[in-house]
C-alpha cells in the first residue's frame, strides 16, 4: 500500500497480543481503537499538543467520532504498523485526524477519520481550537474522508438485543470519564451469545461511532442494538436521566 506522506505524521507498529484477540484467533475491533487511540495520542504529544500538557492549562482533547474501515483483521502474533496525522480542521471547534494501517507485507488492513474537541476541563466546555493549531495542518494536508453510514442519531428504529452495564472504576480514563473504547465494547455486548464467529466474519468491515456524552463510575447504562441484514445500529443510553451517551453503525462484510 502507499502511505500517504503528510508533514506531521507518526508511524508506530504494534504486536497483535494473545490478550488482543477474540474468540476467531484474530485482533479484536476494541484493540483496533486502542492502537489508533495510543499513536495518535503519541503523535499529539510530540507536536506538542499532548493530553498531559494540555491538563496542565486546563485543557484536554476528547474523543468525538471515529469512522473506521477495515479490509483485514490480522491473526495472533502478527504486526500492525499505523500512519497518523492531524489532518484538518473543522471550524474552530473540531480538530481532525486521519489514520492508514498496513500488515507486515506491506497490505492495507484499515484506514480511519476521527474528530477531536479541545475542552476546557473546569468549565466542562468546548473550546475554540487556537489559531496556532493551523499550523500544524498546512493546504497540502492529505484527508482521508468516507461516505456517511449513519453513526449519527437519537433513537434506534427498534431493539433487537439489549444488556446493562454498570460502570466499573477501571473503565475511567486520563479526564475521569469512560474511555471511549469501552462504549465500543459495550456496543458488541449485544451481538447474540454463542454466534458462530464465521457468520460475522472477525468483526464489523465498517464502523462510524460517535461519543456524545461522558459516563462516570457507578453509572446504570443501557446498551440497545438494532440489526438488519449486514448492518447494525448501536446506542447507550443512561436509564437515569435519558441521556444518549453514544451511538454507531456497523457494517458486517
């Protein structure tokens, strides 16, 4: 595959864990998110727009979409390496940010686009991205954008399957709030019990998953999927006051 050659990228690979599989031998979609979280966290840091100096000031980056393709999950033992770079701005409240993974022979296995908020933290706020931020993302930036699946809305059409979660203090993250990866678990909570692994591949082909909402330790959540042929729609919600934490799309090849 050809990566794309950005001035601010980070290549970073990774060792696919025992611990990192699922019940197909294969890497699991959460540690995919893991990886992506982890090297662009690292990117970040060594521009200098890093999370713990970023705490520092008050500040954090969090989370808000991720759309994800994946062409090949690869098996136990073998290697990832991923490009990441900022790639974009979305007026001053959304910073971009694109991703390519590549196989130990050189083959595209996933490319992902997220969008990041810069937050205040003691106001609990979004906050303008400051006019410095540009710089890192110069007019030849390359962008990797997809067609829209519908990760996006308020309220599923039905629920096919639904589980509770109660958040553990474990699942907390650097800003004490869940870490995104943990709603896409919950997401995969739904999916029948026993199903044979062959008749939804490794994991979802395409995923657009966005995060609305931070739930904290002791929270009751409630996670409702609704299938249809090839496709799943996911929402969590909070019982307690309504709130519609995340929500995403899936798409099973």
């Amino acid at each position: 595959m050809r990566f794309y050659e950005p001035k601010f990228y980070l290549d970073e690979t990774f060792a696919v864990r025992s611990y990192e599989s699922g019940v197909t031998n294969h890497v699991s979609l959460p540690t995919l998110c893991n990886f992506l979280q982890e090297i662009a966290g690292l990117n970040a840091e060594k521009l200098g727009w890093g999370i713990r100096k970023l705490q520092e000031e008050g500040l954090t980056w969090m989370l808000s979409r991720l759309h994800l393709k994946v062409t090949r999950y690869v098996p136990w033992g073998e290697k990832i390496t991923l490009r990441t770079w900022p790639s974009g701005m979305k007026g001053r409240l959304i910073a971009t940010r694109c991703f390519q993974g590549a196989d130990g022979a050189g083959t595209e296995v996933l490319q992902a686009h997220s969008e990041w908020l810069y937050v205040d933290m003691k106001a609990q706020k979004i906050a303008k991205l400051p006019e410095t931020f540009a710089d890192l993302v110069p007019a030849d930036t390359p962008d990797i954008l997809f067609d829209d699946i519908g990760g996006k809305f308020t309220q599923l059409p039905d629920v096919t399957s639904r589980v509770e979660i109660r958040v553990r203090q474990s699942d907390l993250d650097f800003n004490d709030h869940v870490n995104n990866v943990h709603y896409v678990e919950w997401m995969l909570e739904t999916m029948p019990v026993g199903t044979d692994p062959s008749t939804l591949g490794t994991g979802p082909a395409e995923m657009d998953v966005v995060f609305r909402a931070a739930a904290k330790a002791g929270d009751l959540l409630v996670s409702e999927c609704f299938r249809a042929e090839g496709r799943t729609l996911h929402l969590i919600r909070r019982p307690a006051d309504g709130l519609v934490l995340s929500t995403a799309a899936m798409v099973w090849a």
